[in-house]
C-alpha cells in the first residue's frame, strides 16, 4: 500500500510542531524516525513484491486450472460426438437387425408353409394307398399308420400309436395257430436276423373285432447310419386272390373228373384190343394200341395228380389220422419201387433207428409224398447210381425221413422254383425223365399240413438230399 506524501508531511509536520517543544535536538531524532520509517517501508514494499509474487502463482495455478477445464470440456465434446455417432451406428444395426429378422422371419414361414405341403402331400399319398403300411421304432412300437391299416383292421391311429404292433394285430397261419412274439418276421427284422422279408406264404391278420383275413406282406427294416430303427410293413389283404385261387382249383377239379371217364373208356377198350378180346390184331397194330394205353395212362396219372392238387388246396382231402408206423409205410413203398431199382442198376438202402415211434398221421397221404421222394430219386439218377433211405427219432417228438441220391442234382439258380407247381429244371428236362413238376408241391403241401417241415440240398452232378421232419403229433390246429 502507498501512503501519499502529503500525508506523510501532515504526520511529520504534526508531530514536528508538537517536539519541538519538548526536544532539545531536534534533527537527530527527525534522522532516526526517518531511518525507521524507509525500513516499514522497505518492508511494505518487500511484503507487497511477496504478495505479488504470490498473486502471479495463483494466477498462473488459475491458468493451468482453466486450460485443463478447456481440455476436458473439449475432451466431453469430443466424447459427446463420440457417442452421438455410436448411438447412430447402433439404431443403423438395430434397423438392419430388424429388417434380417424379417427376411429370416418370412422365409422360415415360407419354409415351414413348404414342408407342411411337403408332409401333407406324402401323408396323403401315404393315405391312398391300397395297402396297409405300418412304421414302427426299434421297440416294435407303432409311430405310424395309414387310413388302409385302419380300415383293413378297424383300429384308429389314436388307437394303436406307441403300443406294438405285434401284440395289437396277432398273426395266424393257415391253420388258425397264433405266430409267437418271437417267431413273427417283424421281430426277426427288427433283431437284424432277416433283412426283407416277403411273406408270400399266406398268414392270417387278426382285426380289433377278433375276425381274420388273410394277408400277403413285406417287411423291410428302417436303417440310418448303419444302425436299425424301426421297421416298415406294407400288407395286402389277399381275400380276393383266394377266392380266384379257390375258383381256378374247382375248375381244375371239375375238368380233371370229366376227363377221368373218357381216359377211362380209351384204357378199357385198348386193354381189350390187346388182349385180343375182340379178335387178333396184327404186331404192328399191337404196337400202336400200346402207344396209346401207355400216353392214355400217362394222363391218367396226370389228371389223378391234377385232382389231388385241387383237393389239397381245396381241403378236401379226406384225412383221416391213425397212429401210424412209419417204418413199415416206408418199406412198403420201397417194395412198390424194387423193379425200377432193379432195372436202374441203382445201388439201393435204407436204415432206420430202432426206436421209431409212430406218427398220427393219415397213412395214404404219407405215403404219397415218400412216393414222390421215392420216385424222383430214382428217376433223377442215372444208372448204375445210389439211393439211400434213413429214419431218425429226432428230439422234439419228431422223425426225421432222409432221402440221398448221387443224381443230376438241381441247378443251384433254379432252387428257388423247386416246389412250386409245375416247375422242372433245365437239367433234367432235356433228359429222358418224364415228370409234371406237381410231386414236391403236393409233398411240400402235404408236410407242412401234417405240422413238418421239407427242405433239401443239392449240388448238379453230385446229387440230392431231401430231409422230412414230421411231429409225432399235430399241435391242435384251428382251421380257418
Ligand atoms: P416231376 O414230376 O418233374 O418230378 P416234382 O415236383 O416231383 O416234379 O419235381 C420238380 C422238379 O424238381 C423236377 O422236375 C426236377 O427238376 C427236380 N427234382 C426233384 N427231385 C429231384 C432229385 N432227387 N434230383 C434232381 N432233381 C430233382
């Protein structure tokens, strides 16, 4: 602070006036107070240039203070900006976020519209078949069916999905025995011990309403990446086919029993002209009426097999089961077959265990099919050959008949065709056998009607070996 000179003079001119009374040396002392004062003022002076310095630091520290606030409030602007274009950028993905999940939205409805068209196309298809078709899982479990399966079997989808197929539609074979679990080819399948089955053999389908129909089927497994899952049955009710099949057989009947009288009246008036009952014939004539006895008889035998045939299919063969001696039946066959054995040069046996029990069975269809066996065992093998005959008690109440021949044998790609009607092989055809190929039919009908089984190997040129097995007693069969 300056204190103005005037003052200092009026302080010092004051206080002049008032020692000058009192002081002797004036002078001195006006130095000294003098003195004192320039020292207060230096240090006035000396606190105001540290004031000053003090108040250039705060201004400085202010300075600094002010350019940091401007360096933030640039630094928030910034940010500020920062975030503005960040907010854009977001509601700019957000929008085209928007519009892809639209896009996406519409083509998974497109998607979902086609795969329903899709579905629904297969089910209807699926739907108009004829057949039946059932899906199961690898439970045997039912997961789908179609209308035909419902109506074929009277169960509705609601009905049956999830429960197995097996217990909800029983099997039946012809003659009414229900198929076990185990036995039914839809396990076989499912269990991988039969790839396809085509059941050719007709079986019987049991309805909710506890009435049959007879069924002809395939069943196919349902594999992905190697492993099974499921299987898929198509079936066919083959009602109809019977019926065409029952109307072919009566006529066949009927044609075989008209023709049995004329064949009839042809054989009894050639035995006649041979026996010279209605006066000589010349040898030339005798040979030609021999001709005609011996192709008469041929069909005869041809239309008493034809008519044995249509009984079988038909049913009505009368049997009648009698506790039989299978030995003896067999023997006795053999006996009727000496001549041709003899004739044939065939190196000829048979052998049979010591304990055969006897079968209940009807003697005279028995003996047909040993007779068949018989009969194209030797027929099918060329002189001088062997033919040998075994029985065994087999295990099980069974028997087993085993017929081995050193013959011709059966083309291994014909095989398959062995017992159906009508069929020969190549093989033997071109060769000087006469034959129907209605013998392994009648037999094989004839085994499997009595509860055995036929079967046979063989090998061209080697021979053949056929192998009956015959229950010693018929499980109580229902007929259908
Ligand atoms: P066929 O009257 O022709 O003998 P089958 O039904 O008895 O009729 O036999 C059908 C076919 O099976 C025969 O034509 C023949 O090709 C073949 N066959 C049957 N048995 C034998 C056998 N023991 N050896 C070779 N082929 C056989």
């Amino acid at each position: 602070m300056t204190i103005p000179n005037n003052k200092i003079y009026k302080v010092n001119s004051v206080r002049k006036n008032k020692n000058l009374k009192k002081d002797i040396s004036p002078s001195v002392d006006i130095a000294h107070k003098l003195k004192v004062r320039a020292k207060e003022k230096e240090n006035i002076r000396r606190k105001l240039a540290v004031t000053a310095k003090q108040l250039a630091l705060v201004a400085r520290e202010n300075e600094n203070a002010r350019r940091k606030l401007v360096i933030t409030a640039k630094k928030l602007a910034l940010s500020a900006s920062e975030k503005e274009t960040a907010r854009r950028s977001l509601a700019v993905t957000a929008r085209e976020l928007k519009r892809l999940h639209w896009t996406l939205e519409k083509k998974v409805l497109k998607r979902t519209k086609d795969l329903d068209q899709v579905r629904s196309k297969n089910e209807a298809i699926l739907a108009s078949i004829g057949d039946g078709l059932v899906v199961v899982d690898k439970e045997g479990k039912i997961t789908y069916i179609n209308k035909s399966f419902e109506e074929m079997l009277g169960w509705k989808s609601q009905e049956i999905i999830g429960k197995s197929m097996v217990e909800i539609v029983p099997r039946e074979d012809v003659d009414g025995v229900e198929v076990q679990f185990k036995e039914r080819i839809l396990t076989q399948v499912l269990s991988g011990k039969k790839f396809v089955a085509n059941l050719t053999n007709p079986f019987y389908y049991i309805r909710k309403d506890k009435s049959r129909f007879p069924v002809s089927s395939i069943i196919a497994p349902v594999v992905l990446a190697s492993k099974i899952i499921g299987a898929v049955e198509v079936f066919r009710d083959i009602t109809k086919e019977k019926e065409v099949d029952k109307a072919k057989t009566e006529f066949v009947s009927l044609a075989s029993h008209q023709l049995r009288t004329p064949l009839s009246t042809v054989s009894w008036y050639s035995e006649m002209l041979l026996a010279g009952d209605v006066g000589d014939v010349t040898p030339e004539q005798k040979k030609y009426i021999e001709e005609i006895y011996r192709g008469n008889q041929r069909m005869v035998n041809l239309v008493n097999t034809l008519l044995d045939v249509s009984r079988i299919e038909l049913g009505t063969f009368i049997v009648e089961s009698k506790p039989t001696n299978i030995v003896k039946l067999v023997q006795g066959v053999i006996e009727e077959y000496r001549l041709q054995i003899r004739e044939k040069r065939i190196h000829f046996s048979f052998s049979s265990e010591k304990s055969i029990p006897n079968i209940q069975v009807d003697p005279k269809i028995l003996r047909m099919v040993v007779q068949n066996l018989l009969s194209n065992a030797i027929k099918y093998t060329p002189e001088g050959g062997r033919v040998f005959i075994s029985l065994f008690a087999q295990k099980g109440n069974a028997v087993l008949f085993k017929i081995v021949d050193t013959g011709y044998g059966i083309p291994k790609n014909q095989q398959d065709k062995i017992f159906t009607k009508l069929f020969r092989a190549d093989n033997v055809v071109g060769k000087d056998t006469e034959g129907t190929g209605l013998g392994l039919y009648i037999a094989k009908s004839i085994v499997e009607q009595s509860g055995g089984k036929i079967w046979f190997e063989s090998s061209e040129n080697k021979g053949t070996t056929f192998n009956v097995t015959l229950p010693l007693k018929r499980k109580n069969p229902k007929k259908a």
